[in-house]
C-alpha cells in the first residue's frame, strides 16, 4: 500500500515538474522571440498600421495663410504644410494622394494626435522642451521667429514699442502668448479660437497687435495691403512635425522624407511657391 502511495507522489511531483518545465519553456521563448516582437512591435506597428489603413491622417490648419488655408469655393486646403504632408504619404504610401487632412489649431492638435484622431500633427507647430513631454517631433522643417502685425500708420514699430498697455491679440495654445507675456510682463492679450478670428479682431480694432510666428503674419499682410509686419524677430520658432510619443518608425519615415526633400530640391521648390524666396542656408 505504501509503495502505491509513493508511486502515485512520484507520478503527481514528476506531472508537477513537466509543467514547470513547459511554462519555463514557453516564457522564455516569449522573452526571447516574444520580447524581439514586442520590440519591433514598437518600432513598425505605427507605420504597418499606416499602410494597412491605405492613407495618411494629417491634421494641419485650415485658417493660416501660405501653409494651409481651406478654400470655401473649392474646400481645398493649400499651403506648404499641405504639401510636405503630401510629400510624406507619398513616401510612406507610394501616393501623395493617399492623405486625409484634419482641421487642427494651436489648442486641439495635441489632442487629437494623441487620441488617434491624426498620425501627425503638420501645423506650424514650434518644437519646445514642454511639448516634447507629450509628443515627439521630427527635425526642424521649416525655421521661424515671432514677430508682430499691425496696421499700417500704427505707433507700435517693434517689441521695443510694446508696453503693458498694449493690446495683443494671438491665438489660443500658440507659444507666442507665452512668449510675449515673458517679453512684456503685465501685457493684456486676448486670445482667439485661430488666427483668422484673431485678424478679423484686430481689423476690427479690438487690439493693437496680433503675434504669432513671421511666416504667418506675412501671409495675413498678403491678404490685406492695410497692415503689415513690423520690426525684427524676437524670437526663435523651429517648426517640427509632430507624431505620438513611441512611433519612432513615424518619426524616421519623416525624417527620411525631409532628407530626401532637400537632397533632391523638392523641398527648395516648395518653399519658394509658398514663402515668396529661396529658404536661407
């Protein structure tokens, strides 16, 4: 009877062992092919699942003159960064077409890129150490400073003409606000939904005037000969396109294509349609 016993313990300790060893096995074969696909999972899920899709969600504006502005006859949205958005699909997707373009502005962009709304955020947006605590951002594509808009016979020449008097208007989540609070402590500054709502304000002159990026400000002053952009840049504004945190496969297909974009002349071409000259080396 004993020996019954001890043999049906030794049966139950060897079962016992054997799935030991096959779960064992099976962990470290996760971890060691497991562990390799999870890595590359992170490294082309966001691309593949790109691809899978058949286009390209870019979110860009839809209110800023030269870089993407939407056409109420034709509801065509143009610009440059309507362009190097289609540059990229093209690069990932073989076809420039392949995009769907989302309206953004300074307060929602991040958002919706990282809810998934968009794949990337192509929208005159400054790369800042603050932003890259939610997003991450290719090389600079496009460089910027900040300046200032106002009609034409206005006082104001320059910051150096701004007090805490004056009134600013900008757009809402634009770094520019921040920055002109920092340049001029104590400033008034009223703060629109976009950039159109914050020209439409200073035309009607519920400020002195409106800041942002130069490159913006240039396009608002093509669109009424009455007010102009003055003094010099105060700042400095690199454009970087943002993509959400851990799709560095996204990152480098963006990078890959700002390369290749100014390697072969693309990107010289495109900045001159839209900025009026060649890009500065």
């Amino acid at each position: 009877m004993m020996k019954i016993k001890s043999v049906k313990w030794v049966s139950l300790l060897l079962v016992a062992a054997l799935f030991v060893i096959a779960g064992c096995g099976n962990n470290n074969t996760g971890n060691a092919g497991g562990g390799n696909t999870a890595g590359e999972s992170t490294d082309s899920a966001a691309v593949a699942k790109i691809k899978e899709r058949g286009k390209l969600l870019v979110g860009v504006k839809y209110d800023t003159r030269l870089f993407g502005l939407k056409d109420p006859a034709s509801g065509n949205v143009e610009g440059f960064d309507i362009d190097i958005s289609k540059a990229i699909a093209k690069h990932i997707l073989g076809d420039e077409n392949a995009i769907e373009l989302k309206e953004v502005t300074s307060k929602t962009r991040i958002p919706m890129l990282n809810n998934g709304e968009i794949d990337m955020v192509v929208a005159t947006m400054t790369i800042t150490e603050e932003r890259k605590k939610e997003v991450d951002f290719s090389d600079v594509y496009f460089q910027a400073g900040q300046s200032l808009l106002v009609k034409k016979g206005s006082p104001i020449t320059g910051l150096e003409s701004v007090t805490k008097d004056t009134k600013i208007l900008g757009s809402k989540g634009a770094t520019s606000i921040k920055n002109i609070k920092e340049k001029v402590p104590g400033i008034t500054v009223l703060e629109f939904d976009n950039y159109q709502d914050a020209f439409a304000a200073l035309k009607a002159g519920q400020g002195d005037a409106l800041t942002t990026d130069d490159a913006i400000l240039y396009g608002m002053a093509s669109q009424d000969e009455g007010y102009e952009v003055v003094g010099e840049p105060f700042t400095d504004e690199p454009y970087g396109i943002a993509i959400q945190k851990g799709n560095t496969d996204v990152v480098q297909a963006v990078n890959d294509t700002l390369t290749e974009l100014k390697a072969n002349g693309e990107y010289d071409a495109i900045y001159t349609k839209w900025i009026g000259k060649a890009p500065a080396k």
